[in-house]
C-alpha cells in the first residue's frame, strides 16, 4: 500500500462545503505514511473548516484509511484552501513597516525598501495596509481604479515600478473617510492576503501598517506571525517618544523586531555642505538603545529627483535604501 493507493481511494470524496471532490478541488495537499507507527498523514484544503463539511469528512477519511486500508492511524489536517494557497504559507519574508506616529516617513519608506530589493532582483509585493492614510498610490505614482479579479474571484494585484501592489485606497470611493473598525477591518486585512492572486514566485512582501498599534496590527499578527518588523522614527523627541511604545507593544505581541530606521535625521545645507539636524538629534538611537536593536539607517531630508516619492541609485538616499535591501537579504 502507497501513498498513491491512499490518494485514488480518498480523492472522491466530497468537501461538502463545497459541493465538489477532493479531486475537482486539487484538496489533497499531502500524504505521507509513518510506517514505524502504521499512521497515515494528510493535509486537505476544504472551503470552510470548523463546521459540519470538515467533521464528515473527517469521519470519512478516518474509516478509509483506517476500515478499508488497514492503517493503526490516521493524522489529519484539515485546513481552509484560501489559506493553505495563500502567500503567508509560501517562502516569502514580510517586512512590516511600523511607526508611532503618523506623518514620519513610514510609506515612503516601506515602498522604498521594497524599490530596492526589487533593485536586487528580488521579486516583491507592497500591501498597503495603512487603512486611515494610506499613501502607497501616491507615492508609486498609480492611478486610482478598483482592481480586477480573474476567473478563480481572486483580486488581480496592480503593478507599480516592477512591483505587485495592493492598497486599501484601490477599494474606496474618491476622497471619502475611512470608518472601519473590528470585523471589517480584520475582513479586509484578510483579503489582502488570502483573497489577492499575488505572484507564485514572491520573495519579499512590505507591509505599510498604519501608524500606532491597534486592531490591524493584531491582525497582522495572526495572519503573519513571522513578520519582521522595523521600525520608524524621526529624531525628534515626540516621534521616538511614541515609536518606543509602538516598539514595545509590537514587541509584546512577539513580533520579531529587526531595527530601527532614523528618517528626516539632517539637512544637507548645499551652501557650506554643513549638516543641519532640523528635527534634532538622537531619536533613532534612543528607540533602537530601548528596544535592543540596531539602528539601521538615518536618512537624509531630500526630495526625489527622478520621481515623487521613490529614490534612484544615483541619489544619496537611494544609497541608503540599498543598503538597507542588501541587509535584509544578507540576514535571512
Ligand atoms: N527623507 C525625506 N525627505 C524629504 N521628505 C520626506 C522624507 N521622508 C518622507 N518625506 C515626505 O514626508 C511626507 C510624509 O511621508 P510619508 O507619507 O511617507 O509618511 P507616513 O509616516 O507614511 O505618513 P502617514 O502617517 O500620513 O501615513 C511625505 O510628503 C513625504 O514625501
Ligand atoms: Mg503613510
């Protein structure tokens, strides 16, 4: 008896959540046999878990494999399609760009780093999950529409500077404020990534999170419980006051922090090439000294010169930025 054997008799089974077979649905995503203890292993992506099509199938596969085939045991498990097939069960990093307050940087950060790795042939996505301000649009210069969504329902991700993009402000009508809160907000947090047919072949997916911490970065946490976290202060006292919360809270929900990246830090005045520290002096390093990590950049105030708000190799924040990329994949 095979693990082919096993699949031909189970594959005909219905998911009654979905009215159709294991086999219609490409369900059975592993089976395995622990001969020295006589157990079959399954893993089966169904529609729905946790109700009355999860229980008779497993009923079901338990008789199979332990009545017809013979087998001392059987180790399910049963998880929902969307999210055996989605992004956070791929090899793929997730950078969370996080602050304390608004208004630091943050997007124009996550969408640089994410423009650099993909500088270094990484392939990347950006979720703009910044639902009270979201930015990212902006600064890759999109035009704003609905998304389209393919032949599977799934939504079709936009294309920016050679990088897949989804944001919350694709979804809502021209300049109306958004009021979500609790469940709907978990809903579209979700969306973004179980609902959204996101490249095979990611390596890299930045998170914009909204500044602070509340429901979404709960959420977040559940959904990507591997996610890196850095985070974005300027060097002014009232924004590495609130990133150091920010710090700590993120830190309480065990997301690994990965550094500090100081932005706004100086001027460089063109006329005697003296650096003027506008916003003072030290935040970065307060935020990265309480937190236990490194201080990972400090950049510049500068405009873009190519673009609005994405910096060239040639500039020297785009220097900055690709130094940071190369950490990132230097530490993986
Ligand atoms: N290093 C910099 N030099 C010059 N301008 C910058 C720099 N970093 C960010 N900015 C500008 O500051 C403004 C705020 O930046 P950004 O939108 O990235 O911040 P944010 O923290 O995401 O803000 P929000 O809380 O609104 O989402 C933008 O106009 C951006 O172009
Ligand atoms: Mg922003």
């Amino acid at each position: 008896m095979n693990t082919k054997d096993i699949r031909t008799k189970i594959e005909e089974l219905v998911d009654e959540s979905t009215g159709k077979t294991l086999k219609e649905t490409s369900a059975i995503k592993h089976i395995g046999i622990d001969s020295e203890n006589d157990v079959v292993v399954l893993v089966i992506a169904i529609g729905k878990t946790g109700g009355k099509a999860e229980n008779n199938l497993k009923r079901q596969l338990a008789k199979i494999v332990k009545i017809d085939l013979g087998f001392s045991g059987i180790k399910m498990q049963i998880e929902e399609a969307r999210k055996i097939d989605s992004i956070t069960n791929r090899n793929v990093r997730f950078i969370i760009i996080e602050s304390g307050k608004g208004g630091v940087g943050k997007s124009t950060i996550a969408v640089n780093i994410a423009y650099a790795l993909k500088n270094l042939k990484q392939n990347v996505a950006i979720i703009d999950a910044d639902v009270y301000g979201s930015s990212v649009p902006r600064i890759l210069e999109m035009i704003q529409e609905y998304p389209k969504v393919n032949e599977q329902g799934k939504i079709i991700p936009k294309e920016a500077f050679g990088m897949q993009v989804i944001s919350t402000e694709f979804f809502i009508e021209g300049n109306k404020p958004v009021i979500w809160r609790g469940a709907m907000l978990n809903k579209m947090m979700n969306n973004f990534f179980y609902e959204v047919a996101w490249d095979k072949n990611l390596d890299f997916v930045v998170v914009d999170a909204p500044p602070g911490t509340g429901d979404v970065s709960l959420d977040l946490k559940n959904i990507i419980p591997t996610g890196e976290a850095i985070i974005v202060t300027t060097p002014h006292k009232a924004a590495s006051k609130v990133a150091i919360k920010a710090g700590f809270a993120s830190k309480s929900l065990n997301h690994q922090i990965i550094g500090v990246i100081e932005n706004m830090s100086y001027f460089n005045n063109p006329v005697n090439n003296n650096k003027e520290y506008v916003f003072g002096q030290g935040g970065g390093l307060e935020v990265a000294k309480e937190l236990g990590v490194e201080l990972l950049a400090q950049i510049p105030l500068a405009h873009p010169i190519h673009h609005s708000g994405i910096y060239e190799t040639d500039e020297e924040i785009g220097q900055i930025f690709d130094n940071i990329a190369s950490f990132l994949l230097i530490k993986e």
